[in-house]
C-alpha cells in the first residue's frame, strides 16, 4: 500500500464529491426534461458553467478513485 497515493485518491473523491454535491449532476446525465433558454442570454451561460463544473467534480471523483484503488494495489 502506498500511502501518499491513498492520501490523494482519498482527497481528490471528497473534493469531487463536493463540487456534486454543490452543482449537482450535469444535465445530460439527469432524467427528466432539460431546460431550455434564449442562445445568449445569462440563464443559458449560468446553465453552462454550473455543468462544466459538475463535469470536473465527476472527474475528480473518478480519477481519484483510480488513484485510491492504484495505492492500494501497489
């Protein structure tokens, strides 16, 4: 087991999960209707930044738990 690997596997999930848990799921991955606005108009940029942080979020989370799981195994 290689501790430090832990260590940032372990902070990379609870970062992510915490970008979740503030922005929630991007709308292509929730079910039921998606809003719509206006091209141009600042619904549609707040929409657009509130997913593109939820997709880091979900990429923290994952690559930490590739991470975590690769210090465990070494």
């Amino acid at each position: 087991m290689n501790f430090w690997l832990m260590a940032i596997g372990v902070g990379l999930i609870f970062h992510g999960l915490l970008i979740l848990w503030v922005g929630g799921l991007p709308w292509a991955l929730r079910s039921g209707k998606k809003p719509y606005f206006e091209k141009g108009s600042p619904q549609a940029f707040q929409i657009f930044w509130l997913d593109q942080y939820s997709y880091i979020g979900l990429t923290l989370s994952g690559g930490g738990l590739i991470i975590l799981f690769n210090g465990w195994a070494i």
